[in-house]
C-alpha cells in the first residue's frame, strides 16, 4: 500500500511519520543521508548500491521490511569538515545524551540503595514493576532488551542493593526479590505450554500440507485464482522483480525460489516454503534484461564471482596449513569435556 502511494507521488516525508517504524528516520521523512559500502547489514546494503538513482523498491532484512529510494551516490572521497560537521554534532549529541542516562540511573540506584526502591519511584514519579520469576534465557516483557539485566541478577542474590542495567532504550534499576531454584514444573503448572509447543510443531506439517493441496488443484484446473479461493487461500500479485527482489511475505525472490525465473509465462509453481507462509506462484509475465541492463551488472557481478573465489582460495589455505599445524603437533586441542554445569535460578525482581 505504501509503496503503491510512493510510486503515484506520494509524500515521502508524511508516509514515513504515518507509518514508519524507525525512530531514526520516521520524523525526516525517511532520510538517511550517504552510508559507505559495507555499513549496512547486506540485503539493504545491495540495495543501496544496484538500486538504479530514483527506483523505489522492497527490501527485506532481519529488521523487517524497508522501502528503498536511491537519490544520489558520490564517488569515495575524503569529506571535508562541513561535510561532516552535521554527523559530528549528531554523535557527540547522542555521547551526551547517553552519558545523561548513564548518570541518571546511577543517582536512582544509590538512592534506591538508600531509601529503597518504592520510595525512590515515588520521589521521581517513576513506577516499581514486580515480574514474575523469570529464567537466565527468558524475556522482560515491555523492555526491549533485558538480557543485562538477567546477567547481572544471575550473579546477585536474594535481597542484595538494587543494581542498574541498559534496556536498549535507556536503562533500569532494578533489585532480585526472590530466586526459585530449577526445578520440573509439575504437568498442570506446564499444560498450555505442551499444547503451545504441539502446535508449533503441527504448523509447518499443516502449512505444507496446504500448499501442496493448493500447486495441485491449480495446476489441475490450471486456474490459481479459483483454487485459492476455493481454499480460502490469499491471492496477491506482485510487480516486476528481479532475482535480488524483495516481495512482501515472501522475502527475496532468489534467494526462496530461485527456479521461478526458469519458468514459461502462464506456468503454475508447486509448493513453495516462505519460512512463515507458503507460496504457490503464477507467472504472468517476464521480462529479459536488455543488453544495457546485462552490461551495467557485468562488473558487480565479475567483482562477486572473484571475491567468491578469493574465500574459497583462503579457506582451502587455511585449512591446509591448520592440518599441517595439526600434523606437525604445532597446534593442539584440548577435547577434554567441560565440568558439570550447575543448576539455573530464576529470579524474581
């Protein structure tokens, strides 16, 4: 929908503060200034580089899903301090502001450490939470990251002086009330989450179950509109897209089918695994890229296939001189078993 309304001429600067899920950018209408090659995590890093000056397009990454423009690229040069002054002040802004936080917590935790965590809160409009107990892997709910927190109640004990830990969007302050040892939940205690799991397992069965169905009535009929609907499946059309393509709910078309692109116009697809979907495709059109299109990717692609080859090269480098390192005794490995784990806690904060 979004994309739809970006490539009628939508506002860039009103769709991101509309929908938007990245603090960083929603309020700037999405804009995140030039990046180096290498700084992004690679799907959008690809993007940003191929992407032709203007096109907008999907991409998805371990963050989600992103719409991508590409308004300018600048050949690699050494940018004077104007060019850079915007992004100084922006990271001595943030060192600033984290360095506030970072002070912050540590005068609540000496106080709570004085007064106690209720009275504390209460002196500075704050709210006291009391979790239920929770396991050294488990998650805080409302917190974006309690992992810290976990680690330093892990290695505190019951009623020690309240501690401060990083939340990924400031920090808590936070004291164990109470450690439950490790034990076997009794089965009543454990029901749902046994059912929980069964579903879990039962769903990929089910799903692939669905989706074979599906391939199978539509290519029998040779009607996928009609076998979708017949199956309360989902029926979408997507845009051109290439192999490096995102689609919605279905994530980079070479990457989860890349035997599509062998396909005839009109031809049906059987079963496709889409991680938390399945897929079955109809290609309605296809397009061969021109000779000038094959010419501008030729260099990337050459650059590609030679770095493949350089990984290689060093892996069977590395590994020959680690067996000759072995051989020679110039290299031991101690394969002894680690000492018995101890049992977890969970604490209660």
């Amino acid at each position: 929908m979004v994309l739809k309304q970006l490539q009628a001429g939508g506002s860039w600067t009103d769709l991101a503060k509309k929908y938007s899920d990245d603090p960083g950018s929603k309020d700037t209408g999405g804009e995140l200034g030039f990046a180096q090659r290498g700084k992004m995590v690679p799907a959008f890093d690809n993007a940003i580089f191929t992407q032709k000056i203007g096109e907008i397009d999907i991409v998805k990454t371990n963050f989600g899903y992103h719409i991508v423009q590409v308004e300018e690229r600048q050949a690699a040069h050494t940018q004077a301090l104007s060019e850079v002054e915007a992004n100084i002040l922006a990271t001595l802004t943030r060192q600033a502001q984290a360095g506030a936080e970072d002070n912050y917590a540590q005068l609540l935790t000496s106080e709570a450490i004085k007064n106690g965590l209720e009275k504390t809160a209460a002196a500075h409009h704050l709210d006291v939470v009391t979790t239920d107990p929770v396991a050294h892997d488990g998650v805080i709910a409302a917190l974006p990251d309690g992992a810290q927190i976990l680690a330093k109640a892990f290695e505190a004990k019951q009623g020690d002086p309240p501690q401060s830990a990083p939340t990924g969007e400031g920090f808590a302050v936070f004291q164990v009330t109470g450690v439950v040892p490790a034990h076997s939940p009794a089965f009543a205690d454990w029901k749902s989450h046994v059912l929980d799991d069964y579903r879990q397992e039962q769903l990929p069965l089910m799903l692939g179950q669905k989706t074979r169905e599906l391939a199978d009535q539509a290519k029998a009929t040779n009607d996928l509109a009609k076998a979708a609907k017949a199956l309360g499946a989902t029926v979408k059309t997507s845009d051109l897209v290439g192999e490096s393509g995102q689609v919605p709910d279905f994530g980079e078309v070479g990457q989860v089918a890349p035997q599509l692109f062998d396909m005839n116009v009109g031809a049906i697809s059987g079963p496709i695994d889409a991680g938390r979907t399945g897929v079955v495709v109809k290609i309605d059109d296809k397009q061969e890229p021109s000779a000038d299109e094959i010419a501008k990717n030729l260099d990337q692609t050459r650059d590609e296939l030679l770095d493949q080859r350089r990984n290689e090269a060093f892996s069977v480098f590395v590994s020959s001189v680690f067996n000759d390192y072995k051989k020679r005794k110039l290299v031991v490995i101690n394969a002894k078993p680690q000492g018995p784990q101890l049992p977890g806690r969970q604490p209660g904060m």
